[in-house]
C-alpha cells in the first residue's frame, strides 16, 4: 500500500468502518422486504423465524442508534454541526426509531396471532422508513468520509476518536 493510499485509509477508517455495518442493516432489510411475501417458507424459514429476523434488525439497529447518540454523535457535534441536537443526523434517528417502534408492535401482533400475517400489511410497514433508514445510512458514511472529516479534524484527531 503506497503511503498516499495508506494516508487515505486512515483518514476514511469512520466512513469504512460505518459502512461496514450501515451495509448490513441495509441487507437485513431488503432480504426481510424480499421474503415479506412468505417466500421465507422457500428458504427453510418459518414464520416466527422470519419474524425473528425482523426483531434482531430492530435490536440491531437501536443498539447501534444508541451507541452512535451517546458516545460518537455527542463528540464529532463539537465541531460538525450535522451530528449537533436538532439537526440531520438526531432528526432521521428519530424517523427511524417510528420505523422500528412500528416493526417491533406489527412482529409482536403476528407472533401472538400468526393467522393475522399479512404480507402487504408488513411491506407497508417497511417502505414506511425505507427512504428515512437508507438515506441516513448513507448520509452518515458520506460525512464520516476523510475529505469531510479534514475539514474539521486533524488525522491524529480523527485516529483518537473511539469506534
């Protein structure tokens, strides 16, 4: 790896290691939206697995909310005004947690009365906080991406920031 390359990965270690997981997030979903239509049965999924599923991407994701607006958004918002209170990051979180409030409330009723499944009714509920889940996901790699990040930090400060 050539020492310009190098450089560049060290500056770009938050955007690849959040894309990382953001990539992730965004696979679950689209595989829980593909197999919505009960074709999870084709891939040897039961309901309440598939339902499982859906339940270990809400925990996921509000594990991963919690943890970027306790420790890493309070610490880049000192001087990145998109990661401050109020503001583009914080906003979509909140969009996004009405989106895993209302997956988590529709996955209890079908566990409780699986007759209830629907699978229209579960893709209505996904495309709810498709374009707000996706977008923030992106949003949030692109600001972490070192020819942003050099804008407000050094690269030992950025290298000091815990993730």
């Amino acid at each position: 790896m050539s020492t310009q390359s190098y450089e560049e990965h060290r500056w770009n270690r938050l955007s690849d290691g959040m894309s990382y997981f953001h990539d992730h997030f965004k696979h679950e979903f689209n595989a829980l939206y593909e197999m919505a239509d009960g074709s999870f049965t084709k891939r040897g999924l039961s309901l309440p697995m598939y339902l499982r599923m859906a339940t270990s991407l809400c925990k996921s994701l509000t594990v991963h909310h919690t943890i970027e607006e306790r420790h890493i958004f309070p610490f880049l918002a000192k001087r990145m005004t998109s990661f401050q209170d109020d503001e583009v990051h914080l906003k979509s979180h909140e969009g996004i947690h009405h989106g895993v409030d209302a997956l988590t409330k529709l996955v209890r009723r079908y566990l409780d009365e699986p007759s209830t499944y629907k699978p229209d009714e579960m893709r209505e509920c996904l495309d709810s906080w498709r374009k707000v889940l996706f977008d923030h996901l992106d949003q949030e790699v692109a600001d972490l991406r070192g020819e942003n990040m050099k804008k407000y930090w050094t690269l030992e400060e950025i290298e000091r920031i815990p993730f």
